[in-house]
C-alpha cells in the first residue's frame, strides 16, 4: 500500500462525477484530483474533516465490480485461512502466515505489507491487522500466542488485477466470554445495517447512522474518526464512511460506488481510545474489549452486492 501523495493521479476520464457534501462544507465540486484518504490501513480516517479541495468517487464499471469481486473472494479466503488457523497457543504471526499463503497462492498483492502512511513510525509489517481484546484495530501481528478466551478482529486487504478488497472479521477463541459474543453479534448487526442502506439516492449518513445506532442502543463505544471508505484501484478512496452519524446528511450514494463499510464497537461503552507506542494499534482507553467487522460492498441498480463474501 502506498500513501496518497505517492499514488498515480488517474487520468480525467477515469473519474466519472462530482459530489455534493453540503454538511461537510465541502460544497460542490467538479473532479480535479484523484482519490484519496488515507492514512489508516483499516478504518479509514476521516479526510474530508481535515482537508480542502473535491471529493472524487469512481463509480466502477460493471467489469470493474466483477474484478473487485474477485479481489474480495481472495479477502476472504485469506481470512477464513486466518480463523481457521486460529487456536489456543497460535501466534499472531502464524495468522499472518495463513492470510500470506492465501494471497502468494492467488497472485495477489497486499495494499496491507509495507504501507507507510505520514503518521507511523515504521511500515506495516504484515497482510493483516490482527487486534486481540483491547486492540480496536491495526494490531500489528507479532509473537503473542492466542489464550482461551481471547477476542480476536482479523483485518486483511487483497490486490488483484488492479483491483482491491479489504474485509475483517471477528471471532474468539476456545471458550467465548458472553458479553464478548454479544458484542462480536451487534457488530455483525450493525454491518449488516449500514450494508442494507448502502443503496443509491441515499447519503453517506444514512449508512453511519444505521451503523451508530445498532452500536449506540446496545450501550457500546465507537471510535469517533475511524470508519469506513471508498476502494477500488486503492484500498482508501474517497468518501470517508463514518460509523456514526445522522441520517439523510453527506454525500449522495449512486451506483456503481464501491464502499468498505466497517463497524468498530468497544465493549465499555466510552468512546475514548489511545494509539499504542508502536503507533499503530488502537486500544480502547478503559481496557475493555472492541469488535471489528468490515466488508466491501458495491451500490448496483439490484441493491449493494458484497463482494467480500467467500
Ligand atoms: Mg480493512
Ligand atoms: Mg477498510
């Protein structure tokens, strides 16, 4: 993965529209630059609060969906391999393995491996982000063997032929604590949720706040500045996708947009949360456990089409 001021710029007729973000200030716009959040590797951090200039979306082609699609497919073989692999005494460097022989095997490149964006100290070193308990996202895999017990949230991303897809899932190993299990559930919930509203004529809004609302009526706390994104030649495109938000409000959604859509909920309710001394992982402040779920969807004329699913 490469940071935005080193990507291609594509070329004008690549980018097919102009957006609308009144809420956000950014007013209307005409494309002039390309795509581009994105400073964080899962969970896109919002861009479009701290920056000036156009929101660019690509709306992809029916072709491009079905390439995007088989990105996705190796995503989730990828993580599939990861839980499958998951075990008590189970390194997360081992879990990085199983995602790594998935994607050697497809022939495709990780957007994850060596990405280093303006705010980390040092590359990411690995094809996922494994984010064990307090972890919310960006846990960079190393030696620590997986307990009984212990929240796991894989995170992976996929390049093929061009194309990407990043999807992430949650699970626990050995015995499940129930609070975890309820909060792995209302994160899927809440997926599900902002997957159903990803619909065109919609707003970006109206996917966070189905998205907020699952997460905010069962009392958990949602990192405010980490969400989901636009993807496709890169795994952070424009729009940011917040996981909380109102509805109605943002960016119109239209066809042919392609979204990773993410929920990240933390088990003690507060929204505070800290970035650990490796500057990557995001812990959650009070110590209590988070959830990450994320898939890539595409907004079609027949209604969103997952394109992270096996
Ligand atoms: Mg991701
Ligand atoms: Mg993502």
């Amino acid at each position: 993965m490469r940071e935005v001021a080193k990507r291609q710029v594509p070329r004008v007729h690549d980018v097919h529209i102009e957006m609308d973000d009144k809420r956000l200030g950014a007013g209307r716009h005409r494309v002039k630059r390309a795509p581009g959040d994105t400073d964080r590797i899962g969970g896109a951090r919002s861009s479009l609060s701290r920056r000036r200039g156009p929101t660019v979306v690509e709306l992809k082609s029916d072709s491009a969906l079905d390439a995007m699609r088989e990105a996705g497919r190796v995503v989730a073989r990828a993580l599939t391999a990861t839980q499958d692999s998951a075990a008590v005494g189970v390194s997360l460097l081992e879990l990085d393995e199983a995602a790594h022989a998935v994607l050697r095997e497809t022939g495709a490149r990780s957007p994850f491996l060596h990405y280093h964006p303006a705010f980390a100290p040092t590359p990411f070193p690995a094809v996922i982000c494994a984010s064990v308990n307090d972890v919310i996202v960006h846990g960079i895999p190393d030696g620590y063997r997986l307990r009984d017990g212990d929240l796991v949230s894989i995170d992976c991303g996929a390049e093929l032929a061009g194309w990407t897809g990043d999807a992430a899932i949650s699970f626990i190993v050995g015995t499940p604590r129930p609070a975890d299990l309820r909060l792995v559930a209302t994160a899927q919930d809440a997926l599900t949720a902002g997957i159903a509203a990803a619909v065109a004529g919609a707003r970006i809004g109206d996917i966070s706040s189905a998205v907020g609302r699952v997460g905010r009526a069962a009392r958990y706390g949602i990192p405010s500045g980490f969400g989901g994104h636009g993807i496709g030649r890169h795994m952070h495109e424009d729009p940011h996708v917040p996981n909380d938000g109102r509805p109605g409000r943002g960016l119109r959604l239209r066809s042919g947009m392609a979204l990773a859509i993410e929920p990240m909920f933390m088990g003690g309710g507060s929204d505070a949360f800290r970035t650990a001394g490796d500057g990557w992982a995001l812990h959650t402040a009070d110590g209590s456990r988070a959830a990450h779920v994320e898939h890539t969807v595409a907004l079609t004329e027949a209604g969103p089409r997952i394109l992270t699913l096996p």
